[in-house]
C-alpha cells in the first residue's frame, strides 16, 4: 500500500519575478513577467520545467534557442524567457 503526502503532489514552479529581480538583471519587470508567464505556458506543453537555479546559465543559452523554435516561439518571446530565467537564477539562493 502506497501512501502519498500533498508534498510529493505538489509541482514546483517557476520563481515570479520581482523588482528585485529586474533591479539585479537590469531588465524591467515587464519583461521578467512576461518571460515568467511565456516559461510557464510554453515549457510545460511538453515537459516538466527546468527551474531556472537547476541548471547552469551557460546551458540556458544552449538549450533555449533549440526549445523556443520547436515551440515556435517568436525572437522577441524567447529573449523574455532568457531574460527571466538569468534573472530568476542570479536571485535563487546559493546563486
């Protein structure tokens, strides 16, 4: 017999953006909110979503550029998502 707690259930999600956040990236917050909401909706058609401190920033440039074309993503939407993820990565903490 299995038992589950509400805590195994319960799906991580992405960091929202903060002023603190955009102060730190110098990228407005618009933007960070508009790369959240774009990370949110695109990200978890296919798969489970990488929060940003997971994996390295370098990686991010790699692997995003093949993601948002398979997701037919426009430029200017996977620039939002980069720009949300680098900031949501430097404000995670141990970053």
């Amino acid at each position: 017999m299995f038992l589950l707690s509400c805590a195994s259930l319960e799906k991580k999600s992405a960091p929202l953006p903060t002023a603190a956040m955009a102060t730190t990236s110098g990228t407005d917050l618009s933007t960070l909110q508009r790369g959240h909401a774009l990370y949110n909706s695109h990200c978890t058609r296919c798969h489970e979503p990488q929060l940003p401190a997971t994996v390295q920033a370098a990686d991010w440039h790699i692997v995003l550029p093949g993601m948002a074309w398979n997701a037919g993503l426009k430029p200017q939407e996977e620039r939002a998502i980069l720009a949300y993820i680098l900031a949501a990565k430097s404000a995670a903490p141990g970053s």
